[in-house]
C-alpha cells in the first residue's frame, strides 16, 4: 500500500511558503497565477522554488494558472480566435517547462476545465472535433516537458476520468497523470465504485494524486472525511510510486490547517487498515 505523504500547496507568496514549511511536507505544490509570469512574478517563483529545495523537499510540482483575466486556461482554445488566451497558455506552459528542467521539478497541466467548457465547445463542430485537439494539445506538452509534465482531470466533457473508452485512449497515449479524486469523484455524482474503477484502471500511469474529498455534486473541494469518498478503499488502489498533497479549500490561505487535518485524518486510517491486513 502507498505510503501517504504530507503534500501541500501553496502559491508563491512567502508568508505561505513559511506556513507550509514549518508542517515540514515531503510534496510541495506551488500554485500559479497569472501575476507569476511578469518577469518578476518568474523570478520570484524560481526564488520561491530554491527555498523549498533548500528545506529539504525534493518533490515540488508547479501548477499550471487555472485563469488568464475572464478566462479560464482551456486546452480547447484555439489560436485563430482567441489568440492572446492561447499565446498566453502556450508561454506559460512553457515558462513552467524551463523552470521544470532547470531546477529538476514537474509541471501539472489541466486537461480541461468546467466552468467555461461549453462556451469553448460552441468554438468546434461537435465534441468529437473538440476532444481530438485538446489530445493533440496535450501530446505537444508531452513532447515537451516529458518526464517533467503531467495532466489532470476535469468534470467537463473533454477530459476526464472513469469512462472506459476514454480511459483507454489516455492510456494509448502514455500520459503521465494527475488524478484528483474530488473530480472524478463529482464527474459521476457521487459514484464510488466508478472512482474505484477509474483509480484501479490509471494506476499505472498515475504519478500524482490530489487527494480532496467532494459530496459528489459541486466542486467543493472538503477536507478528507468531510465528504463521502470511501477512503478506506482508495487506499489500496492508489500507485505506490506516486506523489500525493491535499488539495483543499482553506479558510485562511496564510494557514495550512485543512490540508494537515487531511493528512492526519489519512495517516489514522491507513494505521488501522495495516492492523487488519
């Protein structure tokens, strides 16, 4: 069985950085922004980056801006018409790429959204036409980052986890994979068993897991036995090799405490199924 880390996230705003340091994590998660992409906002992520590996942490995953002004940052957007969204994808991605290499860290990119899909969808044919150049999108960025990249699900139509022909597309692919259990989870309404599935299905592709519980309705985002996931069963299925953090909301973004409650909440269930076994 994996053993859980203690992964948290945190943008690259130095109070926070502090914050997350003191729990002393084995997985750190830098959340990026728009305003991380000036010249300044670069250097201040890299500087950021050098003081996790100086703590001592060696598994650091950059994630990808979820927005750029109004937008989210869509895989579909296509170059002809919204150019400045696209370039700003592309540059982006790429400016995490270089410091993923530089500094011997991994990049995650969304595979898609949901927020905004459909509006994006009206842009193509039919889904069809859609999903195949948002999987040629994704196979540029493996191209790319290689070792270094790695993509999430979403809930949105486009890419997302559990649906076996879909599934089997992402495995034909050889993506390296995020796999937020929350999303997956809400994808089928509250279906554990689906989650299971899609869990046992990816493991072999799977190098990182936010590990967020959900009601299963909306994107809630719940601190680990908040929710109902069946954490006793996720346990089992989750790829030893992989990296974990806890990706919940936070009342206070300065104070890591519903992520470390997570983490602990975890580490308890995990003792009492190693007594069973």
């Amino acid at each position: 069985m994996k053993k859980i880390d203690l992964g948290l996230k945190a943008s690259s705003d130095p109070e926070q950085i502090r914050d997350r340091l003191q729990y002393q994590p084995n997985v750190f998660e830098f959340y990026t922004a728009e305003n991380d992409f000036t010249r300044d906002g670069l250097k201040r992520l890299a500087y950021g980056i050098d003081q996790v590996k100086d703590a001592g942490i060696n598994h650091i995953v950059l994630h990808h801006p979820m927005r750029y002004r109004e937008y989210f940052t869509e895989l579909l957007t296509p170059e002809a018409k919204l150019p400045e969204l696209y370039r700003f994808i592309e540059q982006s991605s790429l400016d995490l790429l270089q410091l993923a290499y530089d500094k011997n860290v991994q990049v995650l990119i969304h595979g898609s959204y949901s927020r905004q899909t459909a509006e994006f969808l009206s842009l193509y044919p039919d889904l069809e036409h859609a999903e195949e150049y948002v999987f040629k999108r994704l196979d540029h960025f493996k191209d790319l980052g290689k070792e270094h990249v790695m993509f999430e699900n979403s809930i949105s139509p486009v890419f997302y986890y559990g649906d076996e022909t879909l599934d089997a597309k992402i495995l034909a692919h050889d993506y390296r994979l995020a796999f937020d259990t929350s999303h997956c989870f809400i994808k089928w309404q509250g279906d554990n068993a689906k989650l299971m599935t899609a869990l046992a299905r990816l493991k072999q592709n799977i190098v990182h897991y936010h590990l967020v519980d959900s009601l299963g309705k909306t994107h809630d985002s719940l601190e680990l036995g908040k929710g109902k996931i069946v954490w006793k069963n996720v346990l089992p299925l989750l790829n030893e090799d992989a990296t974990n953090i806890f990706e919940i909301v936070l009342k206070d973004q300065t104070d890591a405490l519903e992520q470390v409650n997570s983490f602990n909440y975890l580490k308890t269930l995990e003792e009492k199924l190693d007594v069973n076994i």
